[in-house]
C-alpha cells in the first residue's frame, strides 16, 4: 500500500510526482522506498514496459557511475559465451513478464520487458531493480549491480521530506437507515484524501422509533451484524482514530444505551450521539472540501436527507464557514412509516407529506436558513444520489457519474413524482437501486422536491462526499 508518506519520499527522491505508481517493490534498510513497481499503461494512455523502476538517487548515483566504467559492455559480452548464463538472463527476462502481466496487460509491449533483456544489458538501473524487487536468484546481472553498490544506505535516508502529517482514520456514520465506514488516509497540509474503504449497509436502525420509541430488537441485530464486518474491515485496515457518529434514530429511542453498549464491545470505541446541529456542521464540512477549486457561487445550501430528519445547511464557499443549520424531523423512513403507508402512496396521503415537509420547512426561516437565498444548492447522501442516478438514468449505480452531477431542477422534480408514483417492486427493478432503500425513496424524493420548490435555483449539485467524510476530517 502506497500512502501520503510514501509518495512524498518517491516526489522527493525524483524531483517530480511519480506517475502511474502501482506498489512499493522494496524498501531500503532505512525504511524509504527504493523501487517501485508501476502500471504498464500511464494515465496518458502510453505502454510503459518498466515494471521495476529504481527510485533511490544515492542508489542510481552509484549505478550510473557503474555504467560509466563500461560494466554493461563486458556483461553483453559475457551474455554471448556463457550459455548458463545467458539461459538465466532470460529466464529473468520471463519472470519480468509474469509480474508485469499480473499487473496489466498491455499489447503493445507484449514481450518486451527492460534493461535490454534477454540478449543485451542496456540499463543496469533496470536490473538492480528487478533483483531488489524480486530478491537474490532472479536476475543474475541485477545480483551483481546490487553486490557492487554496498552498503548505500548507511549514511540514512536519501531524503527527508518534510511536511504535515498524514493520518489514517476510520469513520463510522449510523443514521436511521444506514451505517457507513470510511478509511482513509487524510493530509492535513494538502487537504487530499486518499480513499481506501468505503462501505455501506441498510440496517434500519430507526424501524418503528417513531411509533415506539425505542430501537427494535431485530434493528439492533441487524446494526450488529454490520459492525461485526465494519471490525473486520478495520482489523485489516489498521487506523490511528476511529469515530463513531449516530445521529436521528439513536437521538430518539430510549433504549439506545443498548446500542452503544453494543458497538463498545465490538469495536472498542462508544458511539456519539450527536446533536442535530453538530450533524448538519459535519454534512457541511464533507460536502465543501470535496468541492475545493471548483467556482461555486454563494451562498450555498447543502441538503442532506436521512432516514429520521434531514439537515439544511447554509454557508459561505468562500470562507468555509456555516452560517446557519437547521435539522428537521423529517426524513424518508419517518416520514413513510407515519404519512406514506400504501404501495404506490395514495393521493392524499401524498398530499398529507407535502403538507407536513413544507409546515417544517416554514421553520426555516426563524433560523436563519433561507433557501430561497441559496445560489447553489447541494444535494448529499443516498436519498438524493439515488434520485440523481434516476435523473441521469444510470444502468446500474455509479458513483464517479453521480459526484458533482449538476442537474436540472426540472429533471429533478420528474424523477421525484416518478418514483413516488411507483410500486415498491418497481422502484427495485430499478438497476441503480439499493433494494432496503426501495420502499422509502419516494418519501425522500417528495422531501427534496418540496425543498426545490423554495429553492430559487435552476440546478442541484449532487455530491458523494457527505457527512461520512466530515466525520473523518474532524479527527484531524
């Protein structure tokens, strides 16, 4: 695995970015990286038939003062009378291949391997390469230029990039409808994050909390079994910082104490139940850094529809600062277990939910969250990327399509009423569709086309990045 670390080292021992990195082949003793193995393709579409590239300048230093002496010539010339040796050579010239082969394959450079393999010595960097890479008894000329370079790390690191720190966390977002888990590696100078899990079940957790509240036993089974895997994955993603959120349904049931005494036991941390307020900033702060250098004109709305409320959040692009946030109870499993109860929804039960989400958008105002302000207005989480995915009408779901969509607000409200319009067994047929968000999905398209109506705005950017990537960046 490459992390944020890693890259800086290669940047530094290059003097450029790396391009097309596919592993760290070897380290030096020292702990930096020393070759690298690459994808046999670069991002511009070129073959690139070495899969074994030599990164460390005191190493190639050392080497390319070997080249100098002449050393390749006398190796060539060996090649052609020395028959065992010759068969080794291109017995490693094989053995390149395979590697390369298991990484990508490229046509282009169907047999063709590096450093002038199997007749010729052309580049004793390639060889060192491959024997530091695939270790002593490969490549037999690689064994010898390695043998020759000594002890090149003894001095220390060839470099020490300096830099912020890079960490790796996990973060955990349980709502009323799903649990989430991101890991990922953050920079806090460079603002990247490198993506490495990103996982997502329908559990339910809110099932019947309206009516009940309490969270039911069969939920909390359900919530458990994902956890369970969520342990899993992070047992063999190790993180510095793990942060478990639980917002709406775990806000409302009186038992929820079962829950976090659950998830302690399972993943050594207690889940926060936070406020609808710190739910909305986290949202917000998610959405806003993926959306750094893009030109979006404020002030912006983010809208986030859960299963047990939905967050509207207003804010200023240019400072990252919230402005005002309000969490409403509405959401799509709330408001289909109360309001939307038949399959399709009748006409005046539709009419019912429309009259409850705009009576709780009229509190909007007292709050300071005016949409009808908004010169951009954000759409986040599965409620609206599944409305987004019906808009663009995906074969099947597809995040990189739906991140930054900008759609037309028309779009949106003909996708809503369709889908609300729906059966449940239709809205499953759907290829893009999770089949646990089937049954509410048209309650949270009737959500955020009541939201459109006051809205001021001709497009809704969608966005992937949610609350899920807010709760990561506040462990850093």
């Amino acid at each position: 695995m490459i992390d944020f670390h890693d890259e800086a080292v290669i940047s530094a021992q290059l003097g450029r970015p790396p391009r097309s990195l596919h592993d760290i082949a070897h380290r030096c003793p020292c702990g930096n990286p020393d070759v690298v193995s690459t994808e046999p393709r670069l991002e511009d579409g070129t073959p690139f038939p070495t899969t074994f590239y030599l990164t460390c300048p005191r190493a190639a230093s050392l080497i390319g003062t070997l080249e100098a002496s002449g050393l390749m010539r006398q190796m060539s010339e060996r090649l052609e009378v020395d028959g065992e040796l010759a068969a080794a050579y291109q017995r490693a010239h094989e053995v390149y291949l395979d590697h390369r082969e298991r990484i990508g394959h490229v046509p282009e450079i169907a047999g063709v391997s590096a450093g002038g393999m199997p007749t010729r010595v052309k580049c004793l960097h390639v060889l060192a390469g491959q024997a530091l890479a695939q270790g002593p008894g490969v490549n037999p000329l690689g064994d010898e230029v390695v043998d020759r370079l000594g002890d090149y790390w003894a001095p220390g690191p060839c470099v020490r990039p300096e830099g912020p720190a890079v960490r790796r966390v996990g973060a955990i977002d349980c709502g009323t409808n799903t649990i989430k888990l991101l890991v990922a590696d953050l920079d806090r100078g460079t603002g990247e994050q490198r993506e490495l899990v990103r996982e997502m079940r329908m559990v339910r957790l809110g099932q019947g909390v309206d009516r009940t509240g309490q969270l039911a036993d069969e939920a909390l089974v359900r919530v458990f079994a994902a956890v369970d895997e969520y342990a899993a994955i992070l047992a063999r993603h190790p993180v510095e910082a793990l942060r478990f959120c639980a917002t709406s349904a775990a806000r409302d049931a009186q038992n929820a104490g079962v829950f976090e005494a659950g998830v302690l036991e399972r993943l050594g941390v207690a889940p926060e139940v936070v406020s609808g307020a710190e739910e909305a900033q986290l949202a917000y702060g998610g959405v806003t850094r993926s959306l750094a250098g893009r030109d979006v004109p404020g002030p912006i709305v983010v809208v986030d529809i859960g299963g047990g409320s939905t967050e509207l959040i207003l804010g200023d692009p240019t400072t990252g600062q919230v402005q005002a946030a309000r969490s409403l109870d509405v959401g799509s499993v709330r408001l289909t277990e109360r309001l939307l109860p038949s399959d399709p929804p009748s006409a005046a039960e539709v009419a019912a939910a429309e009259a409850t989400v705009d009576a709780a958008l009229d509190e909007l105002a007292g709050d300071g969250v005016h949409v009808e302000h908004a010169r951009t207005l954000i759409g986040v989480a599965g409620t609206i990327t599944t409305v987004a995915a019906t808009v663009l009408d995906l074969p099947g779901y597809d995040r990189r399509a739906i991140h930054h969509a900008t759609l037309p607000v028309t779009a949106v409200h003909a996708a809503a009423a369709r889908l609300l319009a729906m059966t449940h067994g239709e809205r499953r047929a759907l290829p893009y569709m999770h089949p646990g968000r089937a049954d509410v999905i048209g309650a949270g398209a009737l959500i955020l086309d009541r939201v459109l109506r006051r809205a001021r705005v001709e497009t809704l950017l969608v966005s992937e990045a949610d609350i899920l990537d807010g709760i990561a960046w506040s462990l850093v």
